[in-house]
C-alpha cells in the first residue's frame, strides 16, 4: 500500500485544523502577525507547513522580526 505523500504546504482551513482552531481565529492571528503569512503559488493561498511548526516548537520569531518567513 502506497502512503500518501505528507503536505508541504496547506490551506487556512487545514493549517488551523493543525492548530485545532477556527479558521477564523487561524486567519485573524495572521493578520496580527501571530503566525506567518501565506505563500501564492499558481493563484493559490498557501501555508507553509514547516512554518507553522518552527512557531509551535519555538524555533522562529513571529513575522516581522528577521526574514525567516520571506
């Protein structure tokens, strides 16, 4: 059986599911800078899925502090 290949990057919806939040909280935090911001890619919106994570794990700053999410 072939495993489904883990995402890279997400929508709002399935990046606050990982966050077990609303996406309405999920959206309203990344427009206080809370957590990152999207990536477009194609016309798509986007979150980069090892953002969310170095933020949970403490391993970034908030948006706004270096360049790590740029």
């Amino acid at each position: 059986m072939q495993q489904r290949p883990q995402p890279i990057a997400v929508k709002d919806t399935t990046a606050a599911a990982m966050l077990d939040m609303p996406a309405s909280e999920f959206r309203r935090l990344v427009d206080r800078g809370a957590l990152p911001p999207p990536k477009e890619i194609g016309g798509t919106t986007r979150w980069r899925v090892a953002d969310l994570e170095a933020i949970m794990m403490g391993l970034a700053g908030k948006p706004g502090d270096n360049d790590d999410f740029e």
